[in-house]
C-alpha cells in the first residue's frame, strides 16, 4: 500500500493559544507581532471578540502602545462572515478567551484548511479560577500552547486572576466584568489566590473550607 505524501506542504499552519495572567504582557507582544507581519508586507489581520468593551475598536497594551482592530466579532459571528480569507497571511486575536467555542472551532479550521497561522492571545482561566469557553476549546484545539509569565506581588509566579471590587477581593459575580471599567484584576500566585480570594488562611482551613461550599 502506497501513502501520497504532499511533498512541500508537510508544515500546515498552526494554531498558537499564548495565555497568561493579567499584566503578563501578552497585548505587547501580540502588537510586536502584528507590526513585524505588517513590516515584512503580509496581510496580517487582527481580531478581537465584541464582548471586550476595553479599548473600543482599538486594542491597547499597557505600555502605551496601541492599534486598531481590524474585525470585531459578535457572539454569533463567525469569521469567514466578514474576511476574504484568501487575501490572508496571518491571523491574531486579541481576548481569545471570550471567544465561543464555535468561534475557536473555526479558527482552528482555517488554519488547517486555508494554511493561515492563527496566533490567538488570552486569558486561561476567570476570576473564580475557571477556564472560559474560549480558553477551554484554545486548550483542546491549539497545535502550540504557551504560557507568559507574570508575577504575583509576593514575587511567585501568577497564574490566577482575582477581582477586586474597590479594595476586596469578590469570587461571586458575573464571567465578564472588564478590567478598568467593571473592577479591576490582580494577577496572583496559587497561594495567594487560595490565602486571598478563596480565605482558606490555614492548612487545617482545607476541609472546613471545601465542606462548607459543597453546602450550596
Ligand atoms: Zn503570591
């Protein structure tokens, strides 16, 4: 039996999902990366969900520097509604995380399908320490999973985003709440996040803690 090999095309495009706590970096670098496409005459295009009311139709890092976004999807929108995708060299998402499934799904497709890279930048988990929708399907789907690394306040590395409303840390509320207009986000370590947001303050705090939430 013979097996017909498509000589020249043994690379198909991959699918990168780079998450990171908040504050990791991961709008500057998407921003380099689109600029070093746009810089070397590829048709880069870039990509955000409607539901990040954050920069309007801009995406802004925090260090300043800012673009506009291409294509803005609503929840029921899928990407090849509003793209040409033949004209495409290049695909980045910004807030992947609030990505639907359907949505990542696609992307994961065009990269296989059309050979376009799709770089997509987010979020792992929400506020309470659980994967959002898109981050779930980025983890089963993406060819390349990387993580950017930022740093909790006690020096150990983040992994976890708490909410903070004011000066408390809430576990309760809503997925979508945007940094900077709804409450703001601090990027923490497992430890602090476990010491802080969930109070288990103590080692013999594990079992009253947990037992207690199962109640609910
Ligand atoms: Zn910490």
């Amino acid at each position: 039996m013979y097996v017909t090999l498509k000589i020249g095309s043994g690379y198909m495009a991959k699918l990168y999902f780079k998450y990171g706590a908040m504050s990791c970096g991961k709008t500057t670098e998407l921003l380099q990366v689109v600029y070093n496409y746009n810089r070397k005459g590829f048709n880069v295009i870039l990509v955000k969900p409607e539901v990040d009311k954050k920069g309007d139709t801009k995406v802004v890092s925090r260090l300043g520097v800012e673009r506009e976004v291409d294509y803005i999807l609503s929840d029921d929108e899928l990407l090849s509604d509003k793209v040409e995708l033949d004209t495409v060299d290049s695909i980045v998402v910004d807030e992947a995380q609030f990505m639907n499934e359907k949505q990542i799904n696609e992307l994961w497709m065009i990269s296989k399908l059309y050979d376009i890279p799709v770089l997509a930048y987010g979020l792992k988990s929400n506020f309470q320490g659980h994967l959002f929708e898109g981050s779930k399907t980025l983890l089963e789907k993406a060819d390349v999973i990387e993580e950017l690394v930022t740093i909790c306040s006690c020096g150990k590395k983040a992994r976890f985003n708490a909410r903070k409303l004011g000066e408390e840390y809430t576990i309760s509320g809503d997925e979508v709440a945007i940094d900077g207009i709804d409450a703001t986000y601090e990027a923490l370590c497992p430890e602090c996040f476990i010491k802080k947001v969930l109070k288990v303050e103590d080692q013999k705090e594990i079992p009253k803690v947990l037992r207690k939430k199962n109640e609910k």
